[in-house]
C-alpha cells in the first residue's frame, strides 16, 4: 500500500498498465487527475496554458474522487462529468466504475494524489459527494465557459464565476468544492468554480503524487471523428438542460 505519511512529492510510476497503476495506488479519499488524447481533452489542456509561466500546456483535463471498492468487488469514482452511451446521456455529478479509466487509449496520462486524509475526513468527502449524486447536480458548461475566461484575466478567479449557475458543478470544481467541506484547501484564493485540474495538479497542499505518464500519440481521424459527434450532442445536451 501507498504510504499514509504526509509528504510533498511526484513520484513516477513506469512499466504499469492504467489498470495496475489504480488498483496499486487509488484509496478512498485520494483525488484522481486524468489526462486524455481526444481533442475536448487537449483543448481542456491548452486553455490552461494561461497558469503556466512558460504558457505549457496542461497534462490534464479532468479531475475525480476515488470512492473504494463496494460489494461488487469494483473501485468506484465520484466525478462531474458527461458520458454519452448510447441514447443515455449522464450530464453532471455521478458514480462511475474506475474501469472506465482503464483505456490507455483515452486516458494516457493519469495521477493519483494522497493527501493522507484521516478516516473521518474521507466520510465527509464520500457522504457530501453522494448528497450531490442523489440530488443530480448538474454539470454546468457556462460555468466550464466562465473559468476559461477567468484563466484570460486572473484578477477574476477569486470571486464567483460569472456564469455561475445554481446546482451545478464541473469537475474540478467538484473535487475542490468536497475538500473545502473537510476544512482543506486545495486552492486559497481560488474560488470552487474557477478550479481547474492543472490548479489541483499544483496544490501546495502537502500531499504524494502517483503520476503515469505516457507520450500523446496523434489524434487519429477516428478520434476527430467521435469528438465531432460529441460536440454534435453536446449541443443538443445544451438546448435540452436550458444552456447548462
């Protein structure tokens, strides 16, 4: 097991699959970043370019809590996020298998971070964060949009998000808001929903970093393809939730 001692480091992981790489090292509690290779994910990884000194871009694109293994033998997630299967559309806070981040083709790069939180603080963190699943918040891409034009001007990030939306939640402003309910502050001077993944990649707060990293491969016209189709549904997504 990851040591629970607190310590502020990246550690590299090599030679393991996305699957061997979790099961070692995701615990309740942990927050999981995810970089992938579709085109949403690498423009996700360009706009928070604006934090980086030397304008790099970001490894990562989304952001999630490791919920633990349940009855059915399988480590869950709480994450906000849009999965599209089939003619079922899931837009907002869920539970989801961590199997989903299995696909070394979608998700190339992945972290865990250990915060070492005690017992008590990782109940607060799963029992806020199943309140936001049973009440179907939603995720919100005119907030999504209100943070991307507060990585433009910084003055901003400290106040609300301008197209701040009542239940409503994207990602990474998930995994903030459920830390800020511990008393954690993974991002002071931040407010929730302008958080990004690079902005929780970065936290001062002492912690451990698991990183996986892989080189991007090209998108592929197969992957240009799917991520038309998901902008194609994103906008029918938009008309049907009244712009969220």
């Amino acid at each position: 097991m990851p040591p629970t001692h607190i310590v502020t480091t990246v550690i590299p992981v090599a030679n393991l699959s996305n699957r061997e790489f979790l099961e070692r090292y995701a615990r309740p509690g942990c927050v999981g970043l995810s970089g992938g290779t579709t085109l949403v994910d690498r423009a996700i990884c360009r706009a928070e370019r604006h934090l980086d000194e030397l304008a790099r871009w970001s490894a990562w694109s989304h952001a999630f809590i490791f919920e633990g293994v349940r009855a059915d033998g399988h480590h869950w997630v709480i994450e906000s996020d849009l999965q599209i299967q089939r003619k079922h559309i899931q837009l907002g806070v869920q539970e989801n298998r961590v199997t989903k981040y299995h696909d070394e083709k979608l998700y190339s790069t992945l972290a865990v971070l250990d915060f070492g939180l005690t017992e008590a603080q990782v109940g607060v963190i799963l029992r806020e964060g199943l309140e936001l699943v049973a009440n179907r918040t939603q995720y919100s891409l005119r907030e999504l949009l209100g943070t991307l034009l507060a990585l433009r001007r910084p003055a901003l990030r400290g106040e609300e998000n301008l197209l701040h939306r009542k239940s409503s939640v994207f990602c990474s402003a998930l995994v903030q808001y459920l830390f800020r309910k511990t008393g954690l502050d993974l991002t002071p001077g931040v407010t929730d929903k302008h958080t990004t993944p690079e902005d929780l990649a970065r936290t001062t707060l002492p912690h451990a970093t698991y990183l996986l990293q892989r080189k991007l491969a090209p998108a592929s016209t197969a992957g240009q393809d799917r991520v038309a189709r998901i902008k194609a549904r994103l906008q029918k997504v938009k008309r049907r939730v009244g712009g969220r």
